[in-house]
C-alpha cells in the first residue's frame, strides 16, 4: 500500500470532522468532531513517519494525543459549566457574546 | 553510481516495506472508519455519536499497528478509546443521554453550503495529494531495529526532551483548570434536616407522599388514575409524564367501554359472575357440611351482595 492511500483517508475522515463541527448543534458532539479531526491528522503523521522511515511522525502524532487528551479534559469541563448554568448543552444557546 | 544506488535503497526498501495482507485490512478499515465517521455526524442521539466514534478510533489504532506504529496503537487504544471516550460518556450521562440536536437552522442554507464546503475540501485535498510526488514509503525496518518503543525514546529523551518537558507543564495546567472549572462554591449553608422539614410544611403544599396510581379504580395499571373516595380520579397520582401519553384511552377503551354505562354495566355483570361463582362454591360446601347450622351463612352474604350489585 502506498502512503497516497493512508493519506487519502486521512483526508477523508478529516473532512468529515470538519463537516461535523458545521453541522452539529450539540457541544458534545462538536467536541467529538473535533477529535475526529485530531485522530485523522495523526494518521497522516504516522503514514508520513513510514514514507520517510523516521520515528519523529510517530513522535509528533503522541504529542498531538497528550494536548488532545488535555484539551478534552478541560472543554468538558466548560461544556459542563455552561450546562450548569444554563441548562443546555447546544451551541446556539452559548451566544452572549453576540450581542 | 549514487542514482543506482538510491535506486537499489529504494527497492530494498519496498521489499522491506511489504506486509502480508496489507491491502485486505487497509481497505476493511478505511471502509469501517468512514462509515462509522458519517454515522457519527449523521446520528442524532449523542450516545450513539460517542459509540461510532469509539469505532473509528479502534480502527485507526489497527491502522497504526499496520503501519509498523505499535506503541501508539496501544496508546490510541488506552488513550483514545479508553480515556478520552469514557470521558465523553461520563459528561453525557450527567447532561443528560437524551439530548438530542434540535433540527432548526439558525443560518439559513448552513447544510447545505457546509456540505458543499467539505467537497470542496475534499476535492483541494485531492488535488493536493495527486499533484504531490509521494513515492513509495521507505518503511520503518531500520529505525524500528531496536524496537519500535526503545527509537521513540531515544528520540523523545534527546531530540525533544524540551517539547516532552513543556507537556507536563501543558497536563498540570489542564488538571488544574478542570479542577477550578468544576469546583462549585457553595455560598450559602447546607440546609439541615430540620431547615428542609420546616419548608415542606411552610410551603403549605401536601407535604406526605403523593397517592399512588390504581387506588380504588377497576384497574391498577400505572396509568389509571386512584378513585378519591367520593368517585372523581386524582390527577396527583399518575405521573406527569405518563399521564401525557396519548395513547392511552385506546389502550384502555376495552376496559371502559364505549358508554358509561356500559362501563358500569360491564362491572355490574362481572360482579354478578363472581357471586354467582361464589353461590356454588357455597351451595358445594352447603352439599358437603349438610346439617350445620352456619351452612346459611355464605348464601345469605352472596345474595346480600347480588341486590347491592343490582
């Protein structure tokens, strides 16, 4: 298998992540696109660390996972707080800022 | 001479680089992964969302271990699927497992154009990766020598010990503001048993427990409400949710009948059945204990009951 192909479909769940964090209406969700997103990336650094027969793809993707994993800890706790507040988890509903 | 020799390392590399039964698996997950990906986004409870995503990333972690990558598989499985995504359940369950997206669009055409954006996206990519002169991928054999986990090591102690250091930096601040993100300050004082008491009584509501469906009525299903003692149904003893139901006078129109009275008839014939049933056990039992002298008794009672009946 060449790397075109892992990349092809790094590309693909990549955009559907995207697409994801467009459509949906629940923060929950959005986050979880996100990380779609982070995992598809990752998946093109380990595809890249094999076409170049180097470990630092390998090296990069692992970083990517400890600063995904970070962020997820930290966003649920503000998707936490907010349902607290207002009892809603939806992105429309967060739109303070706005006016 | 170092063209052929580039040539001879990129074929020992290709021959290193083949792996039996690569491209079954290659295409069995991609085919898994973007199916679960667009059940993902396409799925309208988020439970089902956050399972779909548990497939896609099982799948990638079977990718990376096709791609001579075993430690992050094993860490995208511990990581991913086993942290992160139970992470994600947990906060769903304290949101609550039933929400689900509202299909309102608060942009108009906000679908419609996103789609057309992520063809495009996808289409850019494409084009991308066609334009791009990949070659074939010199495989992992000679850095994977001494073992895939021992060369990141070395590589993540030497080469970025400064990025690895600054990470653990990154995970203190992460656990700290989640703790500081979590933490309710409580600004008034616990209420006491006492202080609860008296506010269920001062509020001058029905401070014992409500009635219990079922009570007195000719039925005892949950959703039949209890009878008060002057005949009317109680409101207070169905529950809410279920007394919105709407389909529960269908289910119930054999047990009440079309009319009233016909309702009431069909009680008055099930009551007479059962005295009558009950005036032959007596009349049996008057056969057997013949000559006593209470034998009169149980008659009496039933046909007490059948003039009440009538």
């Amino acid at each position: 298998m060449s790397p075109g192909h892992y990349l092809a479909l790094s590309a693909i769940l990549f955009t559907i992540g995207a697409l994801g964090v467009l459509v949906r209406r629940n923060a929950i969700v959005v986050f979880m696109c996100v990380e779609l997103m982070l995992n598809a990336t990752n998946l093109a650094f380990v595809s890249f660390s094999r076409m170049h027969g180097e470990l630092d793809g390998q090296i990069i993707a692992f970083f990517v996972m400890v600063v995904a994993a970070a962020e997820v800890v930290v966003g649920l706790a503000i998707i936490m707080t907010i349902f607290r507040t207002r009892r809603s988890s939806s992105v429309d509903d967060a739109n303070l800022l706005k006016y | 001479m170092s063209a052929s020799l580039a040539a001879g390392h990129v074929l020992a590399g290709q021959v290193a680089d083949k792996q039996s039964g690569e491209p079954f698996f290659f295409w069995l997950l991609a085919a898994v992964s973007v199916c679960a990906a667009l059940g993902m986004i396409f799925m309208r409870k988020a439970v089902h969302s956050a399972l779909l995503l548990a497939t896609v990333m099982l799948s990638l972690a079977a990718l990376y271990a096709l791609q001579d990558a075993p430690f992050l598989a094993f860490v995208q499985v511990i990581v991913y699927t086993g942290a992160v995504l139970m992470l994600f359940l947990f906060v769903l369950m304290l949101v609550g497992v039933s929400s689900t997206d509202s299909l309102v669009e608060t942009i108009r055409g906000q679908r419609l154009w996103a789609g057309i954006g992520a063809l495009g996206f996808v289409a850019l990519l494409a084009a991308g990766l066609g334009n791009a002169a990949l070659g074939d991928s010199t495989g992992l054999k000679a850095a994977n020598a001494d073992g895939n986990v021992i060369g990141l090591a070395r590589l993540l102690f030497k080469n970025y010990v400064f990025a690895f250091e600054a990470t653990s930096a990154l995970l203190i601040t992460a656990a700290l503001g989640a703790m500081v993100l979590a933490h309710r300050e409580r600004v008034e004082p616990k209420p006491t048993q006492r202080d609860l008491s008296k506010g269920r009584f001062l509020s001058g509501d029905h401070p014992g427990p409500l009635p219990g469906p079922g009570t007195y009525a000719r039925h005892n299903a949950v959703d039949m409400p209890a009878l008060l003692p002057d005949g009317t149904p109680s409101e207070l003893s169905v529950n809410p949710i279920i007394a919105a139901r709407t389909d529960t006078v269908e289910r119930h129109s054999d047990l009440l009948g079309e009319t009233e009275e016909e309702a009431a008839g069909q009680d008055v014939a099930a009551v007479r059945a059962v005295t009558a049933r009950a005036e032959d056990a007596g009349a049996e039992s008057r056969v057997v204990k013949a000559g006593t002298q209470a034998a009169g008794g149980p008659a009496a009672g039933t046909d007490a009951e059948g003039e009440a009946g009538q």
